[in-house]
C-alpha cells in the first residue's frame, strides 16, 4: 500500500508509522496514539490524516490531491484488519472520527462518534452484540446528534430537547430507562430535525458520512471558540489539526463495559496516586458532558478487578515511558480494557513543580530536565497569597485582575492614612480613582490596592505588578468618594476602616475579611521556612529547583529597588545587587517644598541654598541603601523626569489663584509656581527636558545627586561596609552628554572618596535609539551599559506606553502586527536588534563593558532568555520578579548552552 505514497505526499500513517515525535504532523493526540501501539498497548487500531492536509485543505477550500486515494487504502487496510467493513449491514465496522492538534485544544474542535451506522447497519450493529438493540439504536441516535451538530451545524439544543421529550413520555429522568424502541423512535425524531436544517436526509453512504466528518474537523480549526482560544494560549494560528479515524469501541453495551479517565498523579497538587473518573455504560463523551454522575476510579477496582489492574499496569509504563504526568482516556468493552488517548498531562503550578521534584527522586529525569519542566509564570503564581474560599462570599464588584494575589484590610482613602494605619500594623487596602505617583508609599504601606479606573495598564496596576501588590483596577461600579472617605457600591456605603477583601487574580471585591493563606513559597524565600526541615513537597521542590537554576545560570540578577526595605527584600529573593535605583521618589512628600524652591529660584544663590538642603536627604537614603546592599553593586539613576512632574497640576494652581485672589490673600508664591508650571509645560514630555537633559541645564543638579551618593558611600564603608555604587546617567543619546556630565562628576567624586577605598563607576542608560546605534562611541566614555528597555521601546517604535495600550493594542494584537504587546515582553526583532546592536558595539570599543537591563522585561522570562542570548551580564527587576529571573535565567542557560546530561 506504500507504493504510490512518496514522502512528500503523504497525507495518511497508520498509527504503527508514527510515533510521539510526530506531533507535529500528527498532532498530539494521533502521535500518541502510535506510542501507544507501538508500545503494545492495546489500542483500537485506526490512522491519521495529517496536519499537513489539513493546511492545504484549509488553503485551498478543498482535499489535496491523492488524500481520497491514500484514505482509501488505509480503511482498506483497516477493514481487512477488522476483518469487517465500513457500514457492513451485517457487521458492521464503525469509526470514530476525532480531532487532534499539535498542542491540546480541549474540547474546541471537534469528534463524531459511530460512524458507519445507517437505517442497515444498525441492524447489524444490533446482531453484532447479540442482539442488543437498544444499544444499536442508542449508537445510531448518537451519531446522528453529533454528525448533525458539528458536520451540519444543525442546533444541538433541538436534538437535547427531543431527547428530554422522549424521556418525558417515557416519565423518566435517566437516559438508560429509553429501550430500543423509544431509541429507534428518536432516530426517526433526529432525522427529522436533521432534515429540516440541512434539507437533506441524513447521509446513508458511509463513505459519504466519513469524508464530511473529516472534513469537518478540518474546519473546526478555523471555528470561532478554537481561534479565540488558541489567541489566548499563544497557539500559533498556521498549524492546523490532524484527524484520527479510530475503530469504535464501546462502553454502553451494558454493565460490564464503560468509560473513564484518569491521571497518574494528582494534577492539581502533584501528590502521586491514581486520580480518574469512572462512568459503566456509557461512551465517552458522557463522561465530559457530565450526562450522569461518574463514581471514583477506584471503584472500577470493585467493579471489574482485571480491567482495574491491567490499567494500573498501563499507567505506571505510561509514566514510566513518558517520565511524566500522564492523562489517559479508556473505555472497556465487555471486560475488555482499550487505550483512546493520551498526553502528558495540565498540571496547576504547585503540580508542576512538585511533579517535577518527585521524578527527580525517581530517577526518571535529571534536574536539568526538572528545570526544563518549571517555568517562571508558574513560580509567579506560586508566590501570591490567596483566599481560602471554603465558604461562599459574594462579591460586591468586578473590576480588572491587575495584579494577582488576594488581600483583606482596612479601607483607606489616602496614601497619607495608609501609611499611618500600616505602622499600627493594619492591614490596609488603598482605595483610589486612580492612583499617581505620589500614592507610591500608600501603595507600598498597603496590602492591596483597589481603584474605580484604568485598566491592565494603569499606574495602579503597573506599579502593582511591579511590587508584587495585589491590585484590582477599574471597578467601576464603586463610586469612590476620597474627600468624604467613603465609597459606595451595589447599594453600600463602605467608609474609612471598614474591611474589603480584592482578589487580584480575578477582579472581585468583597465586603469584609475573606480569610487568606500567605504563600509558602514567599515565606521560603524570606528565609522563614526552612526547605530541609519541614513536610512540605512544594518548597521542597522549589528549593532544589531554584538551587540548580542558580548553579546553572550565566546571567546575575539584580533589583530595581528606591528604597532600603526593598532591597533588603530583594536581597533576600536572591538579587545580588541593585539594577536600578531611581532617585525621583526622594523629590517627592515634604522635599516637594524644596523641589519647588529648587525650581523657582531666581539667583544662583536660591538655587544652591534649595540644593544644599536637598544633599543630606539624598545622602541618607542612599546610605540605608548601601547599608542593605553590603558588598553588591547598586547602580543610581540620577534623576530623570521632568521636573514639572514634581510640580501641582495647572488646573488645579489656577483655581487655588483663583480662589486665594478672590479672598484677598497673598498669592505671591503661587502666582510664581503658576507661572513656572506654565512656563515649563511641554507638548510632549516624554520627549522633553528631563533626564541627561536636566543635568546639562540645571547647575548643581546632578552634581548634588553626585556628591550625595559618594559621600553615602564614604560613610557607610567607613563604618565597615562595602559599597559599591555606579551613578547611571539617563537618556543619553550623544557621547558628549555623558562626557560633560562624566567630567563634573569625576571631580566631586575624586574630592569626595578620597583615599577611603570606594570605587565609584560611572555609566549610562542605553534608551535611545541614537545611543544604541552610537554604543560604540559612547562606550569610550562608559564604565557600563543598563537598556533601559521601557523607553527604548517607546522610543523604538514611537509610541508612548502610557497612551496606547489602552487605545489600539487590542487591534494590533488581533491583526497580529505583534503576538503580545511589546512591553511586557521584549520585541526582538526591532527593540532586540537595538540591545544587540549595542552589546556588540559597546563591547567592541570596551571589552570590559558591564551589561545589564533594567525596566519590566528584566522580569519577563521570554525576555530573560533573549537577554541570555545576547550575553548580557545581568537582568535587573523588581523584587517580587527575582526569583522568576533566576528561575528563567537558570533555564535558559541549560536549554541554550545544552548539558550533556540531557
Ligand atoms: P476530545 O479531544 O474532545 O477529548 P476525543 O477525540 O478524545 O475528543 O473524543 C471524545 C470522546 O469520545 C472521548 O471520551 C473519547 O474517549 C471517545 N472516543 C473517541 N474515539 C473513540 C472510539 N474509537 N471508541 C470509543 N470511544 C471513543
Ligand atoms: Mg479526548
Ligand atoms: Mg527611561
């Protein structure tokens, strides 16, 4: 039967020809199906039609040539091995028809069942069984459902309604009371419905009926639930389904027969033992459409004791094989176990890691395998508290899932009161339209925040995210109410001090204290649960992972921390230094005065005076920092935004000038303020005064900045400690503007450090795309390159974060113009060549070039592995993120770099 099949043609393999490498070609579900009869499990025998006619039947709107022909020879070949043929009136051979993708799309595609059964047939389906009709004519109802359903498009519902008809007359509620006759009755029901839809009798021809079914599920690829599903999975959308033609085998001919599924560990926790569901009499899409009650798989053993054993055997060569979880559907024929499926197994993240530690001890995989298996989405997930939702709470509102996790406290209107509240040591939810920067230490000192707007990217959600807070965003049925401190909801009025509960994973709000459970993997990293003495499989697991991910990995990781607490966290998680320190916030709360002074001095001597008295502030922050981070290094960002950002908004200045005028008061200093908001105001911020800029044109600016953390740096290792600061100058686009801010800076620090031992180095952001393409000249005046990937990427593709995500991302991500918007996961092929543009060049001009990242993708493990590839010498994120760096560092570095143990 080979003969005519040349490898390039070749649209249809028996399952003795394949094997679980063939995914691809075969989809999943057929590729294992040849395991499984290659390993000599018994499994109905049957083909598959590949992926590859699939994709030209959904190109061209019609089967590529010689596919009709090769089907042919293969259900010849199958008849003869059944030794019964397709629709045979007397014996009849009947198939199931089944979808099957490269990557499991559950339940989105489709599979019809009995194929082969016509007005003939089903009579001798019936002889076949010794004379069952009732089960002939409940396998002939069935196909016509589900051929009518998902070749025809015939509405399902009105085959469910003539079926619960048919058991209304029968004045019963269970499908097992129809008998044949009532069956045979509702075939005729069926085909009646059938006939009405389509305007055509119910296909008789089995061939007929198998090329239709075939070329449905070739369709279902393209059906609406499948492509929305495979967009939010990441499923490339090219791939197409293979379709198994698969002899039937059945559970519904009576008590002795049956159909299940089952786990070879518990997918939801990773524990090993046997987990399934077990329905007797019955086929298998009675089991998923939840029909009647499945019982425990562990009463098959009760049931039908060899048939239990013998899938027990199975499962353990299953595992054994596949050295994973394994899910598996089975049906039994008259005590006569089958093999219709299976694939390694969906697991919760807890499982994964579990699972992959418990094969470790196995001995079925090595720990680089293990590692392999994890992945730094899971471990996020790992690290969010939840709710204990044993008891049923009804939310009172739903916003945006901004950032997962759960949390419970006290309502609190104000970054001030949240603050306070938190050093009495209540837990606080910040309630806020929506927050800005100044909510900054109201969002740290509380548990969760919950705002009334903005989306996935709004302030509160983004910097939620970043700290690892939990965040629901835009609940917009609260109508929140800061100056009176209360908000209302579904008809309550919730002030401050009252408990509210957020879940950040699914958007609901709750009235009152839902009772949360803290991560134990969180408590493990802080060091408070130790891997080696307590019964917990999980941190086990972590801990032995994350250990071989940290032995593994060529990247460091660092964290984006501004203040001593974080890095003290961050520390903790495993950062073996700071990335990016930002020195804004230090402007921000009671400096703001100063800031203000700063920017409306008149003379130069205002304006040291208002310097002056911002250079101890400084100096202290950064010496806590250093403290924290003893012996790392801790690279400072001089100061960056516009200053007008330090500033009151203009509305709201006019009308307090307004108001103060109309009252007769001294306006003077806001009149100035006014006019200096006025003054400064840009068109376009972001592309403004701000960053290098400010230093180039504000004397004494950076210059402080400078000064304060060398001195930071003098104190702290003075008393013993060692740091090692790197002052990172922002928005360099041109060598020159770091030469001329390198030169004053070098001075004060020569002056300042003196014979004390510190080193200082001196270098910049790359986050323009001038300075990417000019690394190699701006090298000669850097001691280190951070990419500043967050502006880069605005800059690179010219649109500002803060303005698109919500306006046309959604359009670009449904055109495919980018698979996942450009800021979470680092654009390869534009931003990317940027970074690598710049790694080389910079490099080249100096070879010992420090290389790192900071920004948001330093967080994101695809982009982490890109930052691998391209060498860099560090990631930098926030806190929560450093142990998912370390995580996707490690793994990177054993899926590129290869291990001979693999
Ligand atoms: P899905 O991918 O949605 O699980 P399947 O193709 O696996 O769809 O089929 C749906 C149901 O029909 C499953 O329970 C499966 O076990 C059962 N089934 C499929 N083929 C056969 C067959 N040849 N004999 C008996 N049952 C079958
Ligand atoms: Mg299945
Ligand atoms: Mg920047």
């Amino acid at each position: 039967m080979a003969a005519q099949e040349t490898v390039d043609n070749k649209y249809v393999y028996d399952f003795a020809e394949g094997n679980k490498e063939l995914k691809d070609l075969l989809g999943g579900k057929g590729a294992n199906l040849a395991e499984m009869t290659n390993l000599g499990l018994p499994v109905p025998p049957g083909f598959t039609i590949t992926t590859e006619a699939c994709k030209a039947y959904l190109a061209t709107g019609a089967e590529p040539e010689g596919l009709a022909e090769q089907i042919a020879t293969h259900l010849a070949a199958l008849e003869q091995e059944m030794g019964r043929r397709l629709g045979d009136p007397d014996d009849p051979l009947l198939v199931s028809v089944r979808s099957g993708a490269k990557f499991s799309m559950p339940g989105m595609m489709e599979t019809v069942l009995n194929v082969g059964l016509n007005d003939r047939s089903v009579v001798g389906l019936s002889a076949q069984a010794g004379g069952n009709d009732r089960f002939a004519w409940d396998s002939y109802r069935r196909l016509i459902q589900m051929f009518g359903k998902t070749v025809c498009e015939v509405p399902g519902e009105e085959f469910e309604h003539a079926l619960d008809e048919a058991k209304r007359a029968k004045g019963t509620q269970n499908d097992l009371d129809l008998d044949a006759d009532d069956l045979r009755g509702l075939v005729d029901a069926y085909k009646n419905i059938f006939a009405k839809h389509t305007g055509r009798e119910f296909p008789q021809e089995p061939r007929e009926q198998l090329d239709l079914a075939i070329r449905a599920v070739f369709e279902s690829w393209n059906a609406e639930r499948a492509v929305l599903y495979r967009r939010q999975e990441r499923i490339p959308a090219d791939l197409g389904t293979a379709v198994n033609v698969v002899t039937m085998v059945f559970g519904n001919l009576g008590a002795d027969s049956g159909t299940g599924v089952a786990f070879t560990r518990d997918p939801g926790s990773g524990a090993q033992g046997i987990y399934g569901d077990y329905l007797a009499n019955a086929q298998g899409e009675d089991v998923v459409a939840g029909i009647r009650n499945t019982v425990p798989l562990q009463e098959l053993e009760r049931l039908d004791k060899k048939s239990y054993d013998e899938l027990l055997d199975f499962m353990a060569r299953l595992e054994e094989h596949y050295k994973d979880l394994c899910d598996i559907e089975f049906t039994i024929e008259r005590g006569k176990l089958w093999m219709l499926q299976t694939r390694v197994g969906k697991r919760t993240a807890a499982a994964a890691f579990v699972i992959a530690g418990q094969l470790v001890d196995e001995g079925l995989i090595d720990l680089d395998e293990a590692l392999h298996r994890v992945n730094g989405a899971q471990l996020a997930q790992l690290m969010f508290p939840r709710f204990r939702l044993d008891h049923e709470f009804e939310p009172v509102a739903r916003g945006i899932g901004a950032s997962p996790g759960a949390a419970s406290g006290k309502v609190v209107f104000t970054s001030a009161r949240a603050v306070e509240l938190a050093a009495e040591g209540e837990a606080v939810i910040l309630v806020r339209r929506e927050t800005n920067p100044d909510d900054l230490n109201g969002m740290i000192a509380a548990q969760g925040i919950l705002t009334s707007r903005g989306g996935k990217t709004s302030h509160a959600a983004v910097v939620a995210r970043g700290m690892g807070k939990t965040c629901v965003s835009g609940a917009d049925e609260i109508d929140v109410n800061v100056p009176a401190k209360r908000f209302t909801v579904a008809g309550h009025t919730v002030t401050e001090g009252d408990v509210v509960s957020i879940d950040g994973t699914t958007g609901k709000v709750y009235l009152g204290e839902v009772p949360v459970m803290p991560s134990e993997v969180v408590q493990y990293f802080e060091g408070s649960l130790d891997p080696e003495h307590i019964d917990n499989a999980l941190v086990r697991a972590v801990h032995r992972i994350m250990t071989h991910a940290d032995g593994k990995r060529r990247l460091a990781v660092r964290t984006n921390a501004d203040t001593g607490a974080d890095a003290a966290r961050a520390r903790r998680f495993g950062a073996e230094g700071i990335g990016l320190c930002r020195t804004e916030h230090m402007f921000l709360g009671d400096r703001r005065e100063l800031v203000e002074k700063l920017i409306l001095a008149r003379t130069d001597d205002d304006r040291d005076a208002a310097l002056a008295a911002l250079l101890p502030l400084q100096r202290a922050d950064f010496e806590e920092i250093f403290r924290e981070m003893d012996g790392l290094p801790v690279t400072v960002r001089l100061i960056d935004p516009p200053l007008h950002e330090f500033l009151p908004p203009l509305e709201q200045l006019a009308v307090n000038v307004a108001v103060a005028q109309e009252r007769g008061e001294d306006v003077a200093k806001e009149e100035a303020l006014l006019a200096a908001v006025r003054r400064m105001h840009e068109e376009n911020p972001m592309l403004g005064l701000r960053g290098v800029r400010l230093g180039l044109v504000i004397p004494g600016l950076f210059a402080m900045q400078v000064r304060a953390i060398a001195e930071a740096a003098v104190t702290v290792t003075r008393a013993g400690a060692v740091a090692r600061p790197e002052i990172m100058v922002p928005l360099v686009g041109a060598v020159q503007e770091l030469e001329t801010v390198r030169a004053e800076a070098e001075k004060i620090i020569a002056e300042v450090v003196g014979d004390s031992g510190v080193e200082v180095l001196i270098g910049t952001m790359i986050e323009v795309p001038r300075a990417a393409l000019t690394a190699g000249q701006i090298a000669e005046a850097a001691q280190f390159f951070s990419f500043g990937t967050n502006d880069l990427t605005q800059m690179a593709w010219g649109f500002s974060r803060d303005d698109v995500e919500g306006a046309f991302f959604w359009r670009y991500l449904e055109l495919g113009i980018f698979g996942i918007s450009p800021f979470e996961s680092i654009d390869r092929d534009g931003v990317g060549r940027l970074v690598r543009i710049a790694a080389q060049e910079g490099r080249a001009a100096r070879p010992e070039l420090k290389l790192g990242v900071c920004g948001e993708h330093g967080g994101d493990p695809d982009s982490v592995h890109f930052f691998h590839e391209v060498g860099l010498d560090y990631v930098s994120c926030s806190p929560f993120r450093v142990p998912v760096a370390r995580l996707e560092a490690g793994r990177a570095a054993v899926e590129t770099d290869g291990s001979d143990s693999r």
